[in-house]
C-alpha cells in the first residue's frame, strides 16, 4: 500500500518533469529468469520516446551491478519486437505476436 502511494506521487512529478514516463519501486526486488533470486528492492523507469517505441531501465538498489533495460517497439497493433539486456550482459530478442479469437 505504501508502495504503490509513493509510485502515484513520483509518477506525477516525473511525468511534469520528464514528459511521458513512469517510475516503480518494487519493494521485491529483480527477479529474472537468469537470476530468479531476489536481492532486496528495485527501481524502474519508463520512457515511452515515440508512439511505438518504449524504454525501460531497472536496477536493484542494493547491487547497482544487477541492471536491466528493456525496449519494446510496436511494429503494428498485434506485433512487437522486444530488446532485453540482462545483469549479466546477456541481450535477447522476442518477437511477440497478438492474436484474438472470438
């Protein structure tokens, strides 16, 4: 509950300040599938830099070594492409496909 009032108030000054962006503190900490341990809190920041393109970068803040950055760019409205670089270095790429069935 604290979390999440302290994530409202640092989005709404971000956004003022940076423009389109969000801020997340996740009390939890990183948990990846390289490294599924949890070594105390993280802290994201996102940037959406054009309408398809999305940049997000996550560190835990006990271990700056443990960093993520993420970037997701929309090819259309049921595809995407997605960039992950990983603490240890590690870069994947993902292809994501949307479909809905009725």
């Amino acid at each position: 509950m604290l979390a999440a009032a302290l994530n409202a108030t640092l989005n709404n000054r971000a956004q003022r300040l940076f423009g389109n962006s969000r801020i997340k503190i996740d009390p939890q900490g990183l948990e990846t599938e390289t490294s599924p341990t949890q070594n105390g809190p993280a802290v994201s920041i996102e940037q959406q830099v054009k309408d398809n393109l999305t940049l997000t970068y996550t560190t835990n803040v006990s271990q700056t070594s443990q960093q993520i950055i993420r970037a997701e760019y929309n090819v259309s409205r049921n595809v995407s492409i997605v960039a992950i670089r990983d603490q240890n270095g590690v870069i994947s790429f993902d292809v994501k496909l949307r479909r809905r069935k009725r």
